[in-house]
C-alpha cells in the first residue's frame, strides 16, 4: 500500500476519485493530529522531509508509527505533486469517507441543521462547519451546487471538525423528505429576511446560507418557510457568508 500512497493522493485532487474510492486528503500537522484522534480509518500517511522541522512532528511521526499506519517518505518534490496548500507542513494523511447517509444521521428533538446551498469557497465551508460543530448544530448537508465537503481546502479549514460532526451531501427532494419526517422548518439566511433578533429560536430548525455572490438559489427560496437576517450599521450591505452563519447558529443555540 506504501509505494500507491503517492498516486492515490494525487488522484484525490479529482472530486470524482474522492467520491469512487471514499477517501480524502488531510494536509498538515494540527490536521493530522486531529485526524489520529478522531475514529476514522487511515489508509496511510506521506511524510516529507520539512516535517522534521515542523513544530510537534517529531512526534507526530512518532504516534503514526506506533499505530501501525503505512507510512512512506518521499522528497518535498514528489510531496508537492501531491498536496494543495502553498506551504507545505510535509504531511498528508489519506483517510476514509465516513459512510454516512440521511437515514442513519440521528436527529435530536431539539434539532438545529445547517444546509449549504451552491456554497463554492472551500475557506468558508471549512469555516461553517467548524462553526456548526462549535455551536451545537446537529448536522451540516450540502445541496447541489456546493464544494466537495472532503476538498482537502474544506477538510482544512473545518480543522478537525468533519472528523467528528456529521456533514453530507444531500439532494433537495431528500432534504423534503428528511425535513417533513421530522417536522423541521427550513428558514433561509438572507439581507432582507426579518432581523433575526426578533424572532425567538424555534424548537427544531434549518438554517439554508446560499452562494458566495448569487445568494439562496430559487430551489432554496421556495422551500424556505421563513427568511431571516441580521442588523447590519448603515454602510454595510451584506456580511460573509460564513460569518452570517455563525451570527444566526448562536442564536439558534439560545
């Protein structure tokens, strides 16, 4: 498995090679070490020679080897065919998709579920689910025209959190179906939705943030019960959207 290491991670640059063989890429040194401790499977790990002067990886190689992983040394040339950040760490880790699907993912009565809709900026995707995970949310689904949740820039900037919170992509018709199941209404984030400090959360919630530019989607709008949003001061138009997701999340969670 060691010698393949190298061209798997380089095929899992490919959405599709993420999707048909269920793996993903984990780059750098924080990643990996929450990678270790979450229950997911490792295929393996790369190393370049810039981890031995990289801050804990020492150690970091150390508990690799003690669990076992298939680990194979290559040069930072051949490693930077392979990662996507600017600065390499000289670590990459190739794991496993969690299989997870709708009918498995466990709904508490209390339910507070962020739904992506065409969010294409890995950094804020990574951020929203980090943001999700912190803030109690159930769970994070990704409607059509949404990032690869597994981009290794997404599973980057989630810093750890897709390891650990349920996050997958979703088709509307299945999000109607999951929602009207469990009698969940889906409100959408937008800037002239009612100022969000005037509603009261409700028991159970989805909270649809739309694309970067375009905003909600009409497929998003005309399944929104309810369009909410945030006091901004007078020269401010709109705010990122995964900052707008954290704003309206914490009020969810009041």
């Amino acid at each position: 498995m060691s010698a393949k290491l190298l061209t798997t991670a380089r095929d899992l640059q490919r959405r599709k090679a993420r999707e048909r063989q269920r793996l993903f890429v984990c780059e750098g040194v924080r990643a990996t070490e929450e990678l270790l401790r979450s229950p997911l499977a490792i295929r393996g790990v790369i190393i370049a020679p810039a981890l031995a002067t990289a801050a804990r990886g020492a150690a970091l190689r150390n508990a690799i080897e003690a669990r076992g992983i298939p680990l194979l040394d290559v040069s930072e040339r051949d490693f930077g065919s392979a990662a996507t950040t600017e600065s390499p760490q000289g670590i990459l880790a190739i794991a496993e998709v969690p299989d997870l699907s709708l009918e498995s993912l466990a709904l508490p009565p209390r339910a507070r579920v962020l739904v992506l809709d065409g969010v294409q900026d890995p950094g804020n995707a990574g951020t929203m689910l980090r943001t999700a995970a912190a803030l109690g949310a159930s769970a994070t689904l990704a409607a059509p025209g949404t990032v690869d949740l597994w981009n290794s820039k997404v599973v980057r900037s989630a810093m750890g959190a897709l390891f650990h919170f349920p996050a997958l992509p979703v088709t509307w018709e299945a999000l109607d179906s999951l929602l009207a199941s469990r009698g969940i209404p889906l409100w959408g984030a937008d800037a002239v939705g009612q100022l969000i400090e005037t509603i009261a959360p409700p028991t159970s919630v989805a909270l649809v943030v739309g694309n970067e530019g375009s905003g909600l989607s009409s497929e998003a709008r005309a399944r929104c019960e309810r369009l909410v949003g945030v006091a901004l001061g007078p020269t401010i138009e709109s705010l990122n959207v995964a900052v707008a997701a954290g704003i309206l999340l914490h009020h969810f969670r009041e």
